[in-house]
C-alpha cells in the first residue's frame, strides 16, 4: 500500500451516459411523455424531486375522466383533452385502470344558468360532442331525487367517466420503466448547465446529461422555464380543496353533478368516487405557496354550505376525509406546450384542471414537436406489453372476494384494512412491486390501506409492520432492456 502524502484529489465522478432525452417531473404527464418516448429508439431518464412517482398534484384532484364538452373551442386543450379521453379510456382497459361510466348531469340554479344551457351544448358540439341534452327540471329529479330544491333544467353529459388518478400516473410510470425508462426519484433539478448539444441537469443526488429536456415539472414549470432563459408566464398554485363522504353516502348519487361553470373554473360538484364514496369541491383559492396542500377551515365551511344547497340529504352523512391539490394555473387560457429546437428543449405548463384526461394526448403532441424540432424518432419493434395494474375500483373484482386467487394464496384472504377491505396479499404485492412505495402515503395510493372511515386507527399499525416487512432494501430504478416473456 503506498503512503498517501497530502490531500489526494478527489476521484473523477463515473461519466453519466447522455440520455436522448430528459423529461423532468414524474407526475400523471411527465410518466405519459417518458412512456411515449421510450416507445422509440431513445434512452429517455425521467427525474423527479420527491421519492415517488405520482406525487405532486396528479394524488390529489376530482379523478373525472372528462369528455371535454366545456372546453374553449379550438384550444390546443380542447384538441388534447377529447383525443386523451379516448386514449386513457383505451389504455385503462388494457392495463386494469379502474373507470366507470357514470355520465354526468350539469344542473341550472338560476335563469341564467338555464338559459346558458343550450349554449354549452352548442359549445360540446363545437368540441366534437354531440351527446349532451338539454333536460326539464322533472327530468334532473327523475335523474338525482335527493338533489336540493330549486333546480330549473340540466344538460346531460352521458360519458363522463370517473377514474383512479393513482393507478394511471402509477400503470404510465411502470410502462415507462418496463420500457427501459431511467427512473430518478428524489432528483430535483436545481440548475441547468448547456455544452454544446448536451443540457446537463444539476441535481443534489447528480447531475443528468441530456440531448433533449421536457419540462413537465407542473407547479415547477415556470422555474425550470427561466433556468433555459426564457421569462414568460408564472404558476399560480390555485388550491382545490373537496370532502370525501362515507360509503353509506353512495346510493345518494350515482352520476357526476356538475354546476355551471365560470371563468374560474369548472365549479364545485358532487362526484361518486371510483372508490365507493361520494366526494364534494373542489374550491378554487389562488395563493403564492406552492406546498400549501394542507386543508383550511374556511374551505370546510364554504363545501358544506355549498353541499347544504345542493343536497341536503348529503350533509346527513359523515365526512371521512378532506383534501386538497394545487391546479398549475397560468393567465394564459391555454395549455403552454411549446419545442425550442436551439435549446432541444420542450416546455409543458399551464396544464391546470384537466391533465389527468389529457396526458396521453399531451405525451403524443409533445413526441411530434420533439420530431418537428429534429429528433429522430424510429418506432421501436421490441416494445414491452403494459403492465397489468392491481384493481382498487370498488365496481371490479378484488382479492378479498376471490375465492379462487384466496385458495390459491390465502394471504389474499387476510384482511388488514376492514374499512376498506385491504388484504395482506396486496400490501405485500405492492412493496414488490416494480415501483414500490416509499412510505406509508404511497402504500394508501397502492392498495386503499387507512383510506377508510377510520382512515388508519385501526389498521395503520399493521399495514406499517407489512410494509417494513416487505418494503425493499433498495430498489432498481432503470427498466430492464429486455422484458422476458
Ligand atoms: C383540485 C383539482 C381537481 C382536478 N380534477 C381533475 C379531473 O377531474 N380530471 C382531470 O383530468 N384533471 C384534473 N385536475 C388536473 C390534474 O390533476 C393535473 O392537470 C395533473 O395532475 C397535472 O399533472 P402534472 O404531471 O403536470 O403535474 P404534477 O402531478 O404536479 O407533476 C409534476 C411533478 O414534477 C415534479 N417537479 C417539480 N419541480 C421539479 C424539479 N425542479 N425537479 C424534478 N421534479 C420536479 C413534482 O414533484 C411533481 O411530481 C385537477 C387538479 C386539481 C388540483
């Protein structure tokens, strides 16, 4: 062994390999990109600042899988929501994301919401949907008996569809990996540097080299925006805070209601979740804090009067949980995705309160402009099949009440969480999963576990033993090359 004499120099970090591409922010749009991309001949990384996918604002929103009928006609939004719809609704299928065809039923309070009425069907058609029909106030109690008092008409949107916006950033992430995707969790980006055609992407964890970045970092969006020199629009986090009632609360409404919507929004509604509950909100509160997801008194107070007017019945069950997610908002009326060829660089902002429908569609625009700027693009003919996603939906088959998968693996027939009927069987497949969660909050957004009425007091315990037993040491986080079978 030779004798160190002074500081020896520190050894040269292992070159990063350069990706093709980069995209930046694994929320339920950036998972989408990656997955498209690795569809081709591309080595595509997809960093993201927290330690899971699907973790930003794409946990915490109404989880309606809109038509896109009360779109701005001629939007790139409206385009993107209405061809998403159909890809998601596809997809979904195919991997065992849960989606129920509920329909949904747009009320009218005052005359002037009655008189907007066949405007927004003019408006629907105009956005490619011609299903919506105007309805007499007999008809909107025929359809929601124990809606409030006081309805004068309705429009019908029969497929509106509600979703589990957790299982699909999850199922478009784990497609991704098994794509070859590099995942980098807990990686945000800090600072860009440019050499020549490589952007490297400087975070705490290391930095990442890339030919091409997609910015899809949703309320980081503008901040990423100005570390490639531009300046030109600012995210508003624009709070939406909602009430989830009891599952006894279920049979009370068994469509979405829909308000009238503004300039502000779409407005509070009254949704079945995919879940089995019935969900009040969202409010709409612009604020400066971009973490400021917690609940507030002050919005408790404005759903229950508005859930008062709307069905009073509602208000005779008990609220389980609340909470609350930050829609990206931008002045501009419209998504902000555009390709900066000199800069190999694709910005994907302004993706407000609709992204969860649309991310397929916006995965599929931004792989055309990345083409339109000059990245070669060359199908890929290995192309992995999809994952096949664990059900929470409450309407399909789930393990505890499958006697042939509990014979066959009785930990499918234990039960850990009664509220929510979670079995030990799927806290132990989601740690082993291809994209385990890292914490307790991931578990719940895995499996339902302590989401029930009781929201963990009785089975936090045990589901946080499960998870210690099965969580991984350390998991692999770049998707195999090739995928057997
Ligand atoms: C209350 C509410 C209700 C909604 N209802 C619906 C609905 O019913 N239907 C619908 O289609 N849409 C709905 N939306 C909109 C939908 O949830 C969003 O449009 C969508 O989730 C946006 O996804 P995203 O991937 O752009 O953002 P996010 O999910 O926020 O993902 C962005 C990711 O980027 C990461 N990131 C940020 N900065 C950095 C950085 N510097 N480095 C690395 N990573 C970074 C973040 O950690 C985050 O995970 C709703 C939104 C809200 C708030």
């Amino acid at each position: 062994m030779s004798a160190a004499s002074g500081p020896q120099p520190a050894p040269a970090a292992p070159a990063q390999p350069v990706a093709d591409v980069a995209v930046i922010g694994a929320g339920v749009v950036g998972s989408a990109i990656a997955r498209e991309l690795a569809g081709y001949e591309l080595s595509v990384t997809l960093l993201e600042a927290r330690a899971d996918v699907g973790d930003g604002t794409s946990k915490a929103n109404t989880a309606i899988l809109h038509t896109g009928f009360d779109a701005k006609p001629g939007t790139l939004e409206s385009r993107l929501v209405r061809a998403g719809c159909h890809l998601l609704s596809d997809y979904a299928s195919r991997v065992g994301i849960p989606v129920e065809r509920t329909g949904a039923l747009l009320v009218a309070w005052t005359p002037d919401e009655l008189a907007e009425l066949p405007v927004l069907k003019a408006k629907a058609a105009a956005n490619g949907y011609d299903r919506c029909e105007v309805v007499d106030a007999a008809e909107v109690y025929r359809q929601i008996p124990d809606l409030g008092e006081g309805a004068l008409g309705g429009l019908t949107v029969p497929d509106e569809s509600i979703t589990c916006t957790w299982t699909t950033s999850l199922a478009l992430a784990t497609d991704a990996w098994l794509r070859g995707t590099d995942l980098r969790l807990a990686h945000r980006v800090r600072s860009v540097s440019h050499d020549g055609d490589v952007t490297t992407l400087r975070c705490d964890a290391g930095d990442v080299p890339a030919r091409w970045v997609v910015n899809a970092a949703g309320l980081g969006c503008d901040l990423i925006d100005q570390m490639f020199g531009y300046d030109r629009f600012h995210v508003t986090p624009r709070r939406g805070e909602l009430l989830v009632f009891d599952k006894l609360a279920r049979p009370l409404v068994n469509k979405i209601v829909l308000p009238v919507p503004t300039a502000r929004g779409k407005g509070v509604l009254i949704s079945p979740t995919i879940y089995g509950n019935i969900m009040l909100g969202p409010t709409a509160e612009d604020l400066e804090d971009r973490t400021a997801t917690g609940t507030s008194e002050s919005g408790y107070d404005f759903l229950l009067g508005k859930g008062r007017r709307l069905m009073p019945r509602l208000l005779e069950e008990e609220v389980t949980a609340s909470y609350a997610g930050l829609r990206a908002a931008v002045d501009a009326g419209d998504y902000l995705i555009e390709a900066d060829g000199e800069k190999r660089y694709v910005l994907v902002g302004g993706i407000r309160s609709t992204g969860l429908t649309s991310a397929m569609a916006i995965a599929e625009h931004v792989r055309d402009l990345l083409s339109d700027a000059g990245l070669k693009l060359t199908p890929r003919s290995d192309v992995p099949s999809p994952p096949r996603m664990p059900n929470i939906g409450e309407a399909f088959p789930r393990p505890y009440a499958d006697e042939a998968r509990i014979a066959s693996d009785p930990a499918y027939g234990r039960i850990v969480c009664f509220c929510e009927r979670v079995t030990a069987g799927e806290i132990r497949d989601a740690c082993g999963s291809l994209i385990p969660p890292a914490d307790l909050s991931g578990l719940r957004r895995r499996t339902r576990a302590m989401n029930g009425r009781c929201q963990g007091f009785f089975c936090a315990a045990e589901a946080g033993a499960l998870f210690e037993q099965y969580r991984p040491a350390a998991h692999a986080t770049s998707g195999p090359q090739e995928v057997p079978g």
